[in-house]
C-alpha cells in the first residue's frame, strides 16, 4: 500500500482518519485526499497535518459524481488502495432532498468501484466505510452482527445499503479486493455541527434551546470518532478480503442520556448561565422526524476476535474531550457559524 486514496478528507471521519495514519501508524506511503469541499467539509481540517508531513499529503479537489474526474485521479497518483468515507450522511437532510444521497452515495460509490475494477491488479484494497443504519432498527434487545438483514428506514440508510451491495457486487462479480466496515454513531472533534452531538454542545455553550426529538429516547451505540479510524486501519492493512467487519462501542445511550450529559459537562467546563440555571433547563421536546429508528446497536464480536481491537475511550472520557475541542477550537466553530469557512482554501 504505497498510494491510499481517502474519499471524502476533509470532513469529519476522513479528517480524523488522515490525522491519524499519518501521525499515529506505522503507514509509509502517501495519502491522496479526494475530496468535493461539500458545505460538511471545513477547508482547514488537515492543515496541521499537510505541515507536519509535506509530500506524503495531497489533495484532489473533485466530485465523487464525474467518472472522468475520478478516473483521472486514480492514473495521476498511481493510486495502488482505496479507503472510501465520502458520503451524504445528515438523516434530516436525506428526507429533504434525497436525490443528493442518490447521486452521492451510490452513483459516487459506482464511479470508485469502475475506476478500480478497471484497473485491475493495480487496487490491492478497495475499503467502504458503511453505517449500522442500514439494518434499520432493532427491538429492545438482541444488536446488529454482519449477517442482519439490511432494512433502511431513511433515503440515506437506503443509499448506504446500496453502495454496500454495489461493493460486495463487485467482489463476487469482478473480485476486486474488498472489505466493508458497518459503524454506529461517531462523535469528537471536527464534526458538521448538524449531529446531534456537536449542535448540542454548540447550543449548550451558548445558552439556545436544546431540541430533542419525540420524548428522546431514541437509543444508540457511541463511538469516539479516533477509535472508528483505529478499527477502519485494523480492517484496510489486516482484514479478510471480502469480509464485512461491525464496528461499535458497546456504549448505547438515549438521546436525552446524551443531551443531559452534555449539559452537565458544559456546566463545569464553560462559564455558567445567567442566574446560575443548570443547562438542562434548555432541553425542549420537539416533533419527531419521520421514520426515526428507534435503536440501533453493533456487536462488534467479529473485529475484536479477529484483529483485536478495542476502543480506547469511554463514552464520558470521549464526550469531556470532545466538549473540551469544541470550547478550545472556537475559531473553527466561528468559521462554521459565519460560513466564512467556504470562502477558505486547503492546503494542497
């Protein structure tokens, strides 16, 4: 693995995943970021990374949507493996305007698979980095496993499952050397303060309302986004071809378990609110969105036995960082807030 081609660097998972291979792996060769600079993306995720490792870093500015772009990229870098992040991926956004995710995620995902497939002999890796939203929801009990059934419930679960089946496809169909992670719910720094975690602690830093879906508690398995990248590496450099790998914390919490905890670190990390109210007092019972899975959760049994990975962090160790990046970082969160940050130019 000479040439890693990363789909999708600049936002929040493909930003933490490049930071972390390149400063925390043993990884040799030379990552190409192709990324569109879509509104998720924030121009200077990586520029710390581009300066501590000049000429193992590039970056192609192109959409996932143009084949000739795409093709170009592969010849031009010599790329020899793919790790692919780039996706939509906001629910609320996918029910508003699900041809995004259509042409995004799926004819995105097709252009990538053509592109290697037709280079055959030269991809020694092609990785898709999926979500657990593609097994719809589960009962109170029981998680998914790699062999659940695929049931989505969202325009943006169901491009996710046809990209996944596109990537096994093209395994069975072509044998492109393939592998394909499931993960649960990220959180941690950089994140498109759209999620539920960052557009929480946002909210509750400044004193706004705190909206939470239905009665909030909607259940989901918490991951630490760098313990997500730890296991996508395990998977990219030590997984079996053609194998699918669930990722998740073993960390289910409701919403509202979420929202609450968020409130009580904010009160101890920012200054507090006027007349000294808990944040908690903000939190406000909002319309439920449509088709809202009501739990998720992943037995990541597979990838712990296999190649013997664990997450690091804890659910509270992992959320009092993330708080922590988001009050130290407020220049980034300024640009976000203003959309001064679209107007910014990457580091090539």
């Amino acid at each position: 693995m000479n040439c890693l081609l990363v789909t999708g660097g600049l936002g929040f998972i493909g930003s933490n995943f490049i930071r972390y291979l390149l400063d925390e792996t043993d990884f040799a060769g030379t990552v190409v970021n192709f990324d569109a600079l879509t509104y998720a993306a924030h121009p200077r995720n990586l520029d710390d990374v581009a300066r501590r490792h000049p000429g193992r870093y590039r970056l192609v500015r192109g959409d996932l949507r143009d084949q000739a772009c795409v093709e170009r990229a592969f010849d031009e870098h010599g790329i020899d493996a793919v790790c692919h992040f780039a996706a939509e991926s906001h629910v609320d956004r996918s029910i508003a305007s699900p041809g995004d995710f259509i042409h995004t995620n799926v004819v995105g995902t097709y252009h990538l698979l053509e592109a290697a497939r037709t280079r055959a002999g030269r991809i020694g890796r092609f990785h898709h980095v999926s979500t657990d939203e593609v097994f719809g929801e589960l009962g109170a009990e029981g998680a998914f496993r790699e062999d659940s059934p695929y049931r989505p419930n969202s325009p943006y679960a169901a491009s996710k499952a046809a990209a996944d089946h596109l990537v096994r496809a093209y395994r069975r169909t072509y044998g492109l050397p393939v592998t394909i992670t499931n993960c649960s719910n990220n959180y941690g720094p950089h994140q498109f303060p759209e999620k539920l975690i960052p557009l929480m602690i946002l909210r509750a830093l400044e004193g706004q309302p705190l909206p939470v879906y239905g009665d909030g508690l909607h259940v989901r398995d918490w991951l630490h986004v760098r313990d997500h990248c730890r296991a996508v590496w395990e998977v990219l450099r030590r997984g079996r071809i053609g194998e699918t790998y669930a990722i998740g914390g073993r960390c289910e919490r409701t919403n509202l378990d979420v929202v609450w905890r968020i409130c009580e670190l904010a009160d101890q990390m920012a200054p507090p609110l006027a007349g000294g109210r808990p944040r908690t007092s903000l939190i406000q019972f909002v319309a439920d969105r449509p088709g809202h899975d009501r739990r998720y959760a992943m037995d990541p049994t597979r990838i712990e036995t296999e190649l013997g990975w664990r997450p690091d962090e804890t659910f509270d160790s992992g959320l009092e960082k993330t708080v922590r990046w988001y009050l130290d970082n407020r220049d980034w969160v300024d640009s976000i807030r203003t959309g001064a940050y679209r107007s910014l130019e990457p580091p090539a």
